[in-house]
C-alpha cells in the first residue's frame, strides 16, 4: 500500500488508536478525514490538528453511514482508504438478569455490523479508484477470548472472519484489505470499564509503538497486521487453544463471586 498521498476516511478518529493513525498518516501526506459520535471531541481533534478534516456520524445508525457516504464523496472524490476503527469495548455478566436485550448487543452493532456496513457502502466507490483499501482494526482478542469482554471478543472475531471473506471476495480488483490486530494498547477504550485487577498481568503496548507497527505494515503489504501479544495470541490459538482461554478466564473470578452473578434478581 502506497502510504503517502491517499484520502483517507477514519471511522472512530478522535481517541485511541483512530486518532494516533490519523496523525501518522497526515503527518505522510496525505488527506485525513475522521469521524466520531461526540462533536465535542471532533472540535478538540480539529484544534489540535487544523489540518485532519472532522464529520460528526455514527456507525451504528445505517442512515448516518448513508449520509457519510454522500458527504464524504462529494467533498473528498478522491477518498480511496477507508479505515474501519471505531469500537466499545465493555465488561459483561452474562448471568445478569437485569441486561437489557438491546444493549447486550451494543459491541456487535458498532465493532461489526458498523463495519459491514461502511464497506457495503463505500466500496462502489473505492473500485473506482486506481489503487485503494480497506483497513479494518480487529483485534488480538479476535483469537483467544478475554472472556470478561465475551460480547467484544465475539465481534472481533466476528470482524476477523469477515475481513477474511471480504479478502477473498475482491482478490480481482484494485483494493487491498488489510486487518490490523492491535494487543491491549493504552487507549481510553483499554482503561474504560476495567479495573486494574482485570487487566492484572496485561502490560499494554503504547498506542505510539501500535501507531509505528500498523504504518510498517500498510507499507510492506502486511495483510494481517499482529504486533505483539496478538502474534502470540494467533500462535496459541493454534496451539494451545483452551489453555489460553482459561488463563484469560482468571479475570472473570471476581465478577463470578457469590452473590455478583445474580444480580437484578429480586
């Protein structure tokens, strides 16, 4: 992949991993567009770098995405990358009955049917280009399974499997569709709805050495890209595969205490 002069449409870009590739790849060449549900942080994003270009759109909202897409190749023609990154990530007990059947799902609407469906729309578009791509950011966990986070893990691999077909399906065009698989990175998305005793044991990589690892990867053609402990990961999987899901497991121990797993029960 051509990493300088491209237009490039980066779902989830105001924090974290989104933005972090956002400024690498401005800081190459080429012209950054990201988008991002909160208009607050898209104008602190626009302050700190004038030069990356802001939308507000929710890809969890298919009409939103719609409306992205009409935006998007109306003001940037020339857009041929786009970067599927925006993700939740939460912890999840499935034993408690006080889920709501809606927001139980919330993960697979935003880390996989989002995806799906800013591919669906925008690849009429990007085969029009001569030389494009498609970025999704999977993740480590797409291979072994932190099963505190089962309704994450379950999307992510779900986006794996998915970027796998989607390979396969456009091997005859001009589009190349990478898989970046990032280990636990220090982002908001990392530290958000987990304590430390969760994450006990995991030393996440910096969000920086993540950035330096996805350019070299776009550059040599990497098509699934897995820095650090995501290799270790795919490799155990293989392996090892119950191994790793029980040493994963270990965090759900509190959660599971007596008492916890019930709770919503009157």
């Amino acid at each position: 992949m051509e990493i300088s002069n491209n237009t490039i449409l980066i779902t989830g870009g105001t924090s974290g991993i989104g933005l972090e590739l956002a400024t690498r790849f401005l800081g190459l060449g080429n012209t950054v567009i990201v988008t991002g549900r909160d208009q607050g942080k898209l104008e602190e994003t626009k302050k700190k770098f004038p030069k990356i270009h802001t939308i507000e759109s929710d890809v969890n909202d298919p009409s939103a995405i719609v409306l992205l897409y009409e935006k998007v190749t109306k003001g940037f023609p020339e857009l041929n990358v786009v970067v599927n990154n925006a993700g939740i990530m939460r912890k999840i007990n499935l034993q408690d009955r006080g889920s709501d059947l809606v927001d139980i799902a919330r993960e697979i609407e935003t880390n996989l049917a989002g995806p799906i469906r800013m591919v669906k729309q925008f690849l009429p578009h990007l085969k029009t280009k001569k030389s494009a791509a498609i970025v999704n950011v999977s993740s480590g966990l797409a291979f072994v399974p932190f099963p505190i986070s089962p309704v994450y893990c379950a999307a992510k691999a779900g986006i794996h499997s998915f970027t796998q077909s989607l390979r396969i399906q456009l091997k005859n065009t001009n589009i190349k569709v990478f898989e970046l698989a990032p280990p636990g990175t220090e982002t908001p998305l990392f530290r958000g709805d987990f304590t430390a005793d969760d994450v006990k044991g995991i030393k996440p990589m910096d969000v920086h050495v993540l950035g330096k690892h996805a350019i070299n990867g776009f550059k040599r053609d990497v098509l699934e890209i897995r820095p650090g402990l995501s290799n270790v990961l795919k490799l155990m999987s293989r392996l090892a595969p119950q191994f790793m899901v029980n040493q994963l497991g270990k965090s759900t121990d509190e959660m599971l205490a007596p008492g916890k797993s019930d709770k919503g029960i009157s």
